[in-house]
C-alpha cells in the first residue's frame, strides 16, 4: 500500500542530500565565506599512476570536502553548537574561560611563565637595551623607549579556566623584564601595569569579551598618556588630539571582535555596549612633529589606523614585528631586512619599541641585536645567544622546544641553548670550533667507549691523569682535524688566560665592559677575538685554512715534490702552486 507520509519524508531527505552538490555545481546560493586563512584541496589531475596507487581517490575526496556546497555554512553551525553547548572554540589557540571571556592560549602561557626564557637570556637583551638607549642619545639625540604592553590574561586572571593553572604560575618574562629594566635603570613604560589600575575605573570595556587585543576605547587612555610621555621626553609640544565624541554602541567593531571571528560562528556574539572615540588633530607652525619608528605587534594597530601618527609624528614608520614595513608596504610588500638599518635609526628622534607580553619570549623580533651590532665591536662568540634567538622567531619550532624542555625537566633556557648549540654545530662549524673545538672533542671521546676506554689506558700506561690524556688527545684530534680552526682557538684562550692572568688589564677590560653594558667575561672574549685575528693578519676562515695547508705541504717532503713536478709543468714558481694547491683544497672542503 502506497504510503504517503513515508515517501515525502524519503524524497525530502533525497532533495536534502543532493542539495550541497547542486550547490557546489551551480552556486545558486551565495554562502558567506569563512574567516580566516584556508587552503582548501585543489582539484587533483588524474594519471593511472595516482589512480592505481590510490593517491588519486584519497586527494579528490580531500578536495569534494572542501569544495562541497554549503560548506561554510555546515562549519559555522558545528562551531555554533560547539560554543553554545560545550563552551568550546573551533579555532586555533583560542580559549573559552569563565563567563565566555575569551582568551588565546599564548597570553595564558606567558602569565603562568611557562614560556620563561631565563634571566640570563633577559639580562644579556636588557644590557643591549640600555647601551643602545644611552648610546643613541648622547651621540644622536634619539630617545629609545621600551613600552610593555597590557595582556588580557594578566588583565582578567580570574576568568581563566582553572585546569590552566592548576600547576602553579612561575616567574613570567613580563615579571623579570620589568624588575631587571628597573634594576638596570632601563627607560620603560609598563602599560600592562597602567591597565590593571583602571580596570574597575572606567564606564566601557578596556578589553571586548571577543577581542584580544585593547579595545578601542581602552587604547584611548594609552595614547593620551604615550602623547604626554613624549613632550615631556623630548621638552616639545604636539600637535593637539582632541577627542571629539564617543560613539557608544552594542556592535564591535572588527578590531574588536578579531577572536570572535576566527570563531566563524554562524552569528555575530552579542556584547554590552562600547564606545569609540573620534578624534579631530590640530596644529600650527609652533608645534613639532618627531621623526618616530616604531617596532610593535598587533597591539599598535589601534593606534597606527587612529592615524595618530600621521598627524603628530613627522613620518608613520611602523615596523610590523621587526619584519615589515608599514606604510611602504601597502604599495608594495616592503621588508626591514632590505632597509638601510643605520640609515633608517640615525635619522630618528624617537625610537620605540612596543611588545605584548605573549611576544616577550622573543621580545624585540631580533632589532636590539641588530641595532646593537651596528655600534659595538663585532665577537662572533655571542654564536649560541644568536641562534637561540632564531629558534624563537620561529613559533613552531620554539613550542618544540618548550615540550622538549618539559618532558625531560629542565629549564626552557638550557633546552633552547641545547638547541642553539645544535644548529651552530651544523650550519656554522668552524666559528662554533674556534670558541669550543676542544670541549667538542673531548665530548667526542667521552661519548665513544672505545676511545674512552683506551684513553684510560693510555694514561695509566704513561702515568698520568685521565682528563690530562683526554685534553692530549683531543687536542691532537681537533688540530689533525682542523689545523686552522684549531690555531685560531688556542690564540684566543691564550689571550683570554692572559688579560684574566693581568690585574691591570682586566680592569681595563672591565670599564670597556661598562660602557657597553656588557658582562666582563663578554668583553674578554671580544678583545682575545680582535686579537687573535690581528695575530693571524684579520684572515678570513678560508684563508686561515690556506695557511695551515700551505705550512704543512712544506712540511711534508713527499707531498712537497709532488707539488714542485706540477710547479715545473706548469711554468710557475713553487710558492704558487702550493697555494694554489691549498686554494684548491679548502674549494673541494666546502663541496
């Protein structure tokens, strides 16, 4: 018996499944796109070799499921369910926590100090700091200011979800640098400090429920106090920013609701209202206007697009984490590593340098290195302290070694110096060799038991200790080796043994030390550098090389007669085929 209800059902879900791939063929429907950045499956070629493998069917289900009609839509409605039901953001690094506050990930790590990077690491980046904010004002007029900016996990610690801190909150990189800058007598503007005292104070939010970074509203007080900062730090008077009115609301603005649309939900989150300001500039010929760079995160934004700066500052540099440049780069992507670096800074009366605490761990994006390098004297022993700066530029490889460093129970500081001393053996051996070419050797035979065993031997056979051997040996072993590398490394412990042998001149050292804020021990090594290289002519590695080859093809009678046929074939005097010969070998070393 033909049964009506049962079939219209059947036909509807029918119509219901074919549905996304009408969709998806005709596009009858026009379905707002996801936010964010998606790279979705492209439509792969068909050969019989992928068919056969498999390859073929697996990547053109990859692509049906990210090209199927209505996608967007069936994704904003599981993210929908998820947050409405479960309190769970589909969206990387974002956290739900208490009353819906959201949060990501990042600011809730760097509260707890989970992403402490070590007071030696902070102290060495602070000296630098300090130096160049010294250094840069007396010898250019250019005021260097760090500003730390808010967080809003430090901002709302009691809405975040207690399972984050249910291992305790350690000492943060926001909490040292503060102390240490104060210590150090660092200029510094704690805005993160400045935040917390007018949370309660002030009618709107200072940070959107669905915001990470300080409202609009908030990011008001913070230019009113970076204005007056500056006058009275440059003895000037700005422009006038007047705040023209408030436009309260209960719609954020997108500034305001960055997380919220990461989120991609299938409606906008209600939120209690805000406000935002809007500001009128003026200004005559008395006022001046600063030539100001500025090395920021995401937080300067709101001040960059409030176009603060092209009315009261001279220019709008803005340097988008240290790497690009803003706003050349919206003609044309523009990077800091193609500026002329000294050019750029010496034509300044302001420098400032703005992190949020999530970014502390690396902090300045590696642009107080770089400056500090165009006026201190060069020591390529700071070779580990620049990799591990690397390593936390990138964020991928830096969370590998934070999980590193947890699973083996150690601080984050040694894992990422572990690291750093990793790489510099790989892509940088012969600098690594010249500071550290017997410790790698004598950890070689430490770590082989065979050589180990027999270096025990031999000492006992000869008399003498264990670790006087293993010093013989890998001595011999590095300089068989690495001639060169191995005569540059004992020129620069001998001078290090003798400026720490010479009270007079260690103290000398010392005041050298003082005026680049740098430890004494830095500057030992810098100056046993300079005057290694000065005993060896100011070489080049490769030249280096080329000498110690040269000695010993002089040195070896068999080696040297082989040298002088080819010398008489060739019509060409002894001293240059041998360093032609040496040339050669240090060109085949690098293949």
């Amino acid at each position: 018996m033909f049964n009506k209800p049962k079939n219209i059902v059947f036909v509807v879900l029918l119509i219901l499944l074919a549905l996304p791939t009408f969709q998806h063929i005709t596009k009858i429907v026009k379905v707002k796109p996801l936010d964010g950045d998606f790279v979705l499956t492209a439509r792969p070629d068909f050969t019989w070799k992928t068919w056969l493998s498999g390859d073929f069917q697996s990547q053109f289900d990859n692509y049906i499921e990210d090209h199927i009609g209505f996608r967007s839509f069936f994704v904003r409605l599981n993210n929908q369910t998820d947050f409405s039901i479960f309190r769970k953001a589909n969206a990387d690094g974002v956290v739900v926590g208490k009353d819906r506050m959201l949060f990501e990930y990042d600011y809730i790590q760097a509260y707890t100090g989970n992403d402490f990077i070590g007071k030696k690491t902070i102290r060495k980046k602070l000296n630098r700091v300090k130096f160049l904010q010294k250094y840069l004002k007396e010898n250019f007029d250019i005021d260097f200011v760090v500003i730390f900016e808010p967080s809003k996990a430090r901002f709302y610690p009691e809405l975040i979800p207690d399972h984050y801190l249910e291992d305790g909150i350690g000492l943060s990189n926001y909490e040292y640098f503060t102390q240490e800058a104060k210590n150090l007598g660092v200029r510094f503007i704690d805005y993160n400090k400045y935040y917390n005292q007018l949370k309660g104070t002030k009618p709107y939010p200072l940070y959107p429920k669905w915001g990470i970074h300080w409202s609009e509203y908030g990011m008001s007080f913070v230019a009113d106090s970076l204005v007056k900062y500056i006058e009275n730090l440059r003895g000037i008077d700005l422009p006038e920013m007047k705040l023209d009115n408030l436009k309260v609301t209960n719609h954020l603005e997108d500034s305001d609701y960055d997380v919220g649309k990461t989120m991609n939900l299938l409606w906008r989150l209600p939120h209690p209202e805000v406000a935002y300001p809007q500001y009128s500039f003026t200004g005559g010929g008395n006022k001046t206007r600063p030539m100001v760079l500025t090395i920021a995160d995401s937080y300067y934004w709101n001040i960059f697009n409030t176009r603060l700066p092209k009315n009261l500052f001279a220019n709008e540099a803005f340097w988008y984490f240290s790497a690009q440049v803003y706003p050349d780069s919206y003609f044309g992507t523009k990077w800091v590593k193609d500026v002329d670096l000294r050019k750029e800074i010496e034509k300044q009366d302001i420098i400032i340098l703005s992190v949020t605490e999530r970014f502390l761990y690396k902090f300045d994006w590696g642009f107080v290195d770089d400056v500090f390098k165009l006026y201190a004297p060069p020591c390529t022993g700071d070779l580990i302290y620049d990799y591990a700066n690397g390593i936390k530029l990138d964020a991928t490889w830096f969370s590998k070694i934070q999980k590193k460093a947890q699973k083996q129970a150690i601080p984050l500081e040694d894992a990422l110096n572990d690291e750093a001393t990793f790489r510099a053996i790989t892509e940088s051996f012969d600098t690594y060799l010249s500071w550290y070419g017997l410790d790698h050797y004598k950890k070689i035979i430490l770590n082989t038991p065979e050589w180990k065993e027999m270096i025990a031997k031999k000492a006992a056979e000869q008399g003498t200790s264990f670790d006087e051997m293993l010093t013989k040996d890998a001595d011999y072993s590095f300089k068989n080796d690495h001639p060169a590398i191995n005569q540059k490394y004992h020129l620069i412990q001998k001078n290090i043994n003798a400026i720490k042998a010479d009270r007079d001149w260690l103290n000398s050292v010392g005041k050298k030390a003082g005026f680049y804020f740098m430890d004494t021990i830095e500057m030992v090594h810098v100056d046993a550098e300079f005057m290694a290289n000065q005993e060896l002519g100011n070489l080049s590695a490769d030249e280096i090389k080329i000498q110690a080859l040269e000695k010993q093809i002089r040195q070896d009678p068999k080696w040297l007669e082989l040298v002088a046929k080819k010398a008489a074939e060739k019509g060409i005097t002894l001293d240059e085929m041998i360093h032609e010969d040496a040339k050669y070998m240090v060109e085949q070393e690098k293949k």
